[in-house]
C-alpha cells in the first residue's frame, strides 16, 4: 500500500469512532422503533378508527391513557434520533472534549425542553 493510501486511511474515521459505540447502537434502534411506532400510529389514525379521521375522533383517541402514552413516547423516540444525529454529524467537525460535553448538555437540554413542550401540548386533550 502507498504511503499515500496509508495516510489516508490513519486519518478516516468512522461515525463509531467518533459518537461512541452506545449512541451508534441506540441511534439505529431508534430509526428502527420509530418505523414501527410511526406504522402504528397511521395504522390507527386512518385505519383504526371508524368513519373519517375528524378533530373528535382524534381527541376521544388521545384521551386514553395508552394512546396518550404512546404519543408521548413516539415524540420522545423521534426527539432523541434527531438530536443524536445532529450530535453525529456536529462531531463530524473535531469538537474538542470540553466542547463536546458542552454540546452534549446542551443538546440534552433541548431534547428535554422540546419533550416537556410537546407533551404539553397534548395535556388538554386528556380526559
């Protein structure tokens, strides 16, 4: 192998060596669960219900406690992907570790933030 090819090669990391082995791990897990999830979630609001989808129909389904519980943690399947992935991709760019707990905080911060946010705005449609 060229010297050349061999420089490169010491250089080249990998999105595992960068984010760690737990986040890779999770973020695929996650993609996973929420093609599930999301499946499930068209599944009962166009199928799952009888006659059309209606403002009434989706609000009696929301009240359940299941159901509200589902969307709850649909919303915090799909928070964590995003957030993860950005994290990825901001650790693209050679963060140093101060830097990198500091975006780690941060990003946790908002995850929590958009959590609490969204969950919210279910609340009054609880029985």
């Amino acid at each position: 192998m060229s010297p050349a090819a061999q420089s490169h090669l010491s250089t080249q990391h990998s999105a595992l060596s960068t984010q760690g082995m737990w986040p890779w791990v999770l973020q695929r897990f996650s993609g996973v669960l929420i093609l599930g999830l999301l499946g499930l979630h068209f599944w009962v609001t166009h199928f799952g219900t009888a006659g059309p989808v209606t403002f009434e129909n989706v609000v009696e389904r929301v009240r359940l406690p299941l159901w509200f519980h589902f969307d709850v943690a649909l919303l915090a399947v799909i928070i964590y992907h995003a957030l993860n992935g950005t994290r990825t991709i901001i650790l693209d760019f050679g963060l140093t570790p101060w830097k990198t707990r500091v975006m780690d905080c941060c990003l946790v911060v908002l995850g929590l933030a958009m959590l609490v946010f969204g969950s919210w705005g279910l609340l009054p449609f609880r029985g």
